[in-house]
C-alpha cells in the first residue's frame, strides 16, 4: 500500500503487487509443487519412524536373555526402560546431531557451487536463476525439535517391549 500510493502520485502507470498476483497460474503451481514436497517429506518422515521402531525392537527382542537375566538379580522395569532410553538418546544424538552438522555444512557449501537455470518453473522454484538455500537459527532448532521428537516416539515401543520380559523368558530361550 505504501509503495502504490508513493507511485500514484508520480502517475507512472505502474502498480506494485503481491507475490501471488504477479505470478499468476505459475504461481499456483509452485504452491501446489511446495505442498507436494512437504506431504512427499512427511511420508518420509513417518517411514523413517516405522524403521527405526522395528530396527529398536528387534535389538530389544535380540536382548531377550540379557534383560531377563538382569531382572532376575533384581534388575527393576525402571532400570531396563531407563537403559533403553539412554541407548536411543545417544544413538540419536550421535548420529542425528552428525546428520544436522552435515546438512548445515552442506547448505553452506552450496552457494559457492552457482548452481543455476535457464528452466522458467526450476527458477521459480529457486526463487531466482541461482539456487541460493537460505537457514536461519530457527530451522536449525526446528530440526533438533524434530530429531528429539522422532527419538521419543521410536522409543516408546521398544522400551514397552523391554520391560515386559520377565526372568523365565531368559531361561526359556536358552
């Protein structure tokens, strides 16, 4: 509004517009296109979530004797699911903090690269003819969100798991 009415008073015939309304149906499109990502990357996501529950428990069903022996001298569910917990947390932190370092690098490292094109939607997409990634604090902080989010979630089950086993499932497998 400010720059249309620093304009109509120089009677230049031009007018300043959103965004949306200057690109038109493209515009749209790059919506439709965002939107598509961002379920195609929550899929992910929840893929990604069912993965590591079933990689959790397997470990957890591969430690069957181990826990039924260390509940048998005494060991209390609270130990077990704490032993658990502290596994996955560092697992997470480790390697979900060594995936965070290296997309920040990368993104980082990116520009430098001058990747450009000539393809009218690719740009659009770009939000110029180079691709320029942009992170801010908060993304990084969102993403360390997402990473301890995603590491209570998996845990829960196999923590469910572990502290179910009694000490007669250790003297059964064996």
């Amino acid at each position: 509004k400010k720059i249309n009415s620093a304009l109509s008073g120089k009677n230049l015939g031009v007018k300043a517009v959103t965004w949306k309304q200057a690109a038109g149906p493209i515009g749209n499109m790059a919506t439709i296109i965002k939107g598509a990502l961002f379920f195609f990357v929550m899929m992910l996501f929840v893929v990604a979530i069912i993965i590591i529950v079933n990689t959790l428990t397997m470990a957890t069903l591969e430690r069957v004797t181990e826990i039924g022996m260390m509940r048998a001298v005494g060991a209390k569910k609270s130990f077990i699911s704490s032993m658990f917990i502290g596994e996955t947390a560092m697992l997470s932190m480790v390697f979900g903090g060594a995936g965070i370092i290296t997309g920040i690098i990368i993104v980082k490292i990116i520009p430098y690269l001058n990747i450009t094109s000539d393809n009218d939607m690719v740009q659009l997409l770009f939000g110029g003819d180079k691709f320029f990634p942009l992170l801010s604090f908060g993304d990084i902080l969102l993403v360390v969100l997402q990473l301890a989010a995603v590491t209570v979630i998996t845990v829960i089950y196999p923590v469910k798991v572990a502290t179910g086993i009694v000490p007669l499932d250790a003297i059964s497998r064996d």
